[in-house]
C-alpha cells in the first residue's frame, strides 16, 4: 500500500510494516515520443528500425573474433549447461516472435524449445524444474497474461528471463536477467521495431546458449 501527500510516499505491507522503496530514474526523451514530420506513428517506427536494430546490437557482438555478449543475463556456464528445454511464453506480435524463436533456440542451441501462448500457459499446469529456462517477450513489460506466465514458472522454479523493451516494467523486476531491446518508445499499436529487435535479440539469445554449451563453434557460426 502506499499513502500519498503532497511533499512524499509512504509505503506498507498489507499488515501495516513499513517498507523501503529505492528510486528508479527511467530514460525519457521528449523528440522520441513525438511524431516529428510523419503523419502517424507506425510510419515514424517503420523507418527507425536500422537504429534500432542497430541499438540493439550494440555492445552484444564481436566480429573478431566471433561471439556474443551477453553479460546482462547473469547465467553462469554451469546454468546454461543444466538447461534441457525452453520455452518461450508471449501475447500478440510477441507471440509471433516466439514462434521464430522456438526454431532459432533448437537449431543453434540444440536444445528442444516450446512456443506458448501466455494466457494459456499457466491453466494447463504445465511441467517445470529448475532445468527448464522459460523466456518472456514483450514490448511494454506489462502485459497481464504475461505476467501470469512468469509467475508461473517461477514458482515452479524454472530460470525465468525476459526480452523487453522498457526499462523497470514489471518483467523486468520478476525476470532473473533482461536483454532489454533498446528500441526507443513504440507508440502505435502494430509494433513493428520491437518485432525487429526482438527477433535480433532472441536471435542473440539463442547463439550465445549455443556457444556457451559448445554447441556453435566460431568455425560453423556466421552472423546472417
């Protein structure tokens, strides 16, 4: 619970403790949440996708030698070792992205890989253990049923992460680790560079599971 005034915020559990928040300070820049010379949103985020497919990979790969980086996620070579299966839980066009990912994951990790609709994720009961890497996509991080899905699995002790676009949404806060998209505000509703770079990122994702067990070799893997 939280009791507002004019000067602070107090916050309390339900039986009246007292709880201490930290402040969160999220990026916010006013020219990328205007339409700028574009008649409608959806065609200004049609035409940022080489920035931010750029975005997001900056940091994330090396070109000599061949790899990729991605320190964000905190698993260690023994977590990725003890992974038997994914599954990726989304709603919507991050559903989609799923879908790709699911074929991605299998062919350049060699781990089998499962697509799921996330408001029917957790109504089936389904079978989780800590050798199980469950991957949420969204673009807001907000997304209820999504949401749903990742407590699911974490309270059925699966690794949990996600791929998200926005900075201190909830995912991110229940996920053990973020590749964060970097693709700036998406304001229309058909995502189109969030599509993109999360394509990008899973696709990331899946080539670094796969150098880290062994799976790729910088001889048989090449950047599309």
């Amino acid at each position: 619970m939280v009791s507002l005034t004019d000067a602070s915020a107090e916050y309390s559990s339900l039986d009246g403790s007292a709880l201490e928040k930290t402040p969160q300070h999220l990026p916010y820049d006013a020219v990328s949440v205007a339409k700028g010379g574009y008649s409608h949103f959806m065609l200004k985020e049609i035409v940022e996708q080489p920035q931010a497919t750029i975005a997001t990979l900056r940091g994330r790969i090396s070109f000599d030698p061949w790899d990729v980086s991605l320190d964000e996620l905190e698993l260690t070579d023994a977590d990725i070792d003890s992974i038997n299966r994914v599954i990726f839980v989304a709603m919507g066009t991050s559903f989609n992205a799923a879908l790709v990912a699911r074929q991605m994951m299998e062919q350049l990790s060699g781990l089998p890989s499962e697509a799921e609709i996330a408001s029917e994720f957790r109504y089936r009961s389904p079978i989780l253990d800590s050798k199980t890497l469950v991957v949420s996509i969204g673009q807001s991080g907000e997304t209820a049923d999504t949401l749903s899905a990742m407590e699911e699995a974490s309270r059925k002790g699966a690794r949990l992460i996600t791929v998200c676009n926005s900075e201190g949404s909830q995912a991110t806060r229940l996920a053990e680790g973020c590749i964060y998209l970097r693709a700036g505000p998406e304001i229309g509703v058909a995502s189109t560079k969030t599509f993109t770079c999360s394509l990008e990122a899973l696709y990331l994702l899946a080539t670094y599971i796969g150098r880290r067990r062994g799976f790729l070799s910088a001889r048989n893997w090449r950047m599309p």
